[in-house]
C-alpha cells in the first residue's frame, strides 16, 4: 500500500495545451512531466510568452489541457468536470495574482471573508480577522479595497489565500504589479507565511533571484520544460 506522505500533491504527465489560429494548432505547451511534494516552494520560470501562466492556469485547474493529466493530493483533477474541479480547487488551493483580483467596493475583511463564506465556515469573521492581522492590516480591514494602496491590496490577497488553510498556493507573478521595496516586503511575507503553515508554494516569477529563494525551479522556454532543479 502507497503511504498517503509519499504521494505527490501535484503529479503533471504528459501535460499539453495548444490554440488554433488560422485552422492549424499552436502549441503553447509541449508534453511535459514532474512532480511537486508537500510543503516544497517551487518557482516556475521563464521569459514572457513561455507558458508559465498556462501552465498554472492548467495546474489550478481553471483550463483543461489537450493531453496529459494534473493530479492534486492524488485526485486525478483533469478527470474531472468544471464543478468538481471548482469544488476541489476550494479545498485545496489558494490564490495570489498580479492584479490583486479584490472586490473593489467591499472591505479588505469582506473581501478575505468571501471564500471562507463560499465554504460555510462558521468562523469566517474570526478567521479573516486573524489572517488581517497576520499581514498587518488589522487597523484597515474596514476599508474598501479600492482605497488601498497597491501593498495593501497585495497583503489582503495574502491574507484571503491563506485564510482557507490551503494545501497548494499558487501565485502568478504576485508582485508584477508593485515597486520593488513594497514587493521586497511582501516576497518575506509570502514566504514566511508558507514556512508557518507548511502551504506548498508555487510561484510563477520571471526574476531570477526571487526563484533561486525557492527550493525547485522550473524552467519554461517556448513552450518547452528545459529543467527540474
């Protein structure tokens, strides 16, 4: 019998994407395999264009792929229809983008109070309180996201990412869209928070020195896995 510790939380074979233009396939992403263990950060990097938000977009679940099979904490979820890849996405994994993706009208506590509501925790209140606070915005968690400034925004995704207590988080370029002391500040942050909690961290980046942080990259060049290190 497979010990439970031994399987991987994501397990990608063989995994392809390709768009049509012009009636003939684009290959955006070529046929490749790895896999990602428990509590591990990996960086997944590459030049724009090389398919790293395509290949999170396939790992979360919300594309399905041409070919090829993601598994998460061993349910097979490109076997899956788009509500049970919903369901199993709000169980298991967490979100950090670019652009923030906040409620603009609602609090920074409605908005990390939102996905823990979906969910029916009864301590939704509790629970986002306390992840406000862990990100230093305990003093702000009644104001509306719009107000807030770019870093705040940021760590009241940080905050709704973690609330749910996922297995994976995955973020998409987290600090794209900050200058570089604020999103200094947030890298520790993010990191600190995933040694704490044991959250697998995978993080799409094109900077170098912030995926020599993690403990794995993953090298994407056209389309094309070049290296597992």
């Amino acid at each position: 019998m497979t010990d439970i510790a031994d399987i991987p939380i994501l397990r990608v074979v063989n995994l392809a994407r390709h768009v049509w233009v012009n009636d003939a396939p684009l290959t955006i992403l070529h046929p490749g395999s790895f896999d990602i263990r428990k509590g591990e950060s990996v960086a997944i990097v590459g030049a724009s264009g090389s398919g790293k938000s395509t290949l999170l977009g396939l790992l979360a679940g919300l594309d399905t792929p041409d070919a090829g099979e993601v598994w998460l904490s061993g349910t097979e979820l490109t076997a899956m229809d788009e509500d049970g890849r919903a369901i199993l996405r709000g169980e298991k994994i967490g979100f950090v983008f670019q652009s923030f993706q906040l409620l603009p009208l609602m609090t920074a506590l409605e908005n990390v109070m939102l996905p823990l509501e979906l969910r029916l925790f009864p301590d939704a209140r509790q629970r986002a309180q306390y992840w406000l606070e862990r990100v230093g915005l305990a003093d702000r968690r009644h104001y509306r996201a719009r107000v807030l400034s770019g870093g705040e925004q940021q760590r009241v995704a940080i905050a709704r990412a973690f609330a749910t207590n996922p297995d994976l988080l995955l973020a998409d370029e987290p600090t794209g869209n900050l200058d570089a002391e604020t999103g200094a500040r947030l890298i520790e942050l993010l990191f600190e928070l995933n040694r704490e909690n044991g959250t697998t961290l995978v993080l799409v980046t094109h900077d170098a020195e912030l995926a020599t942080r993690c403990s794995r990259r993953l090298l994407l060049q056209a389309g094309r896995l070049e290296l597992s290190a």
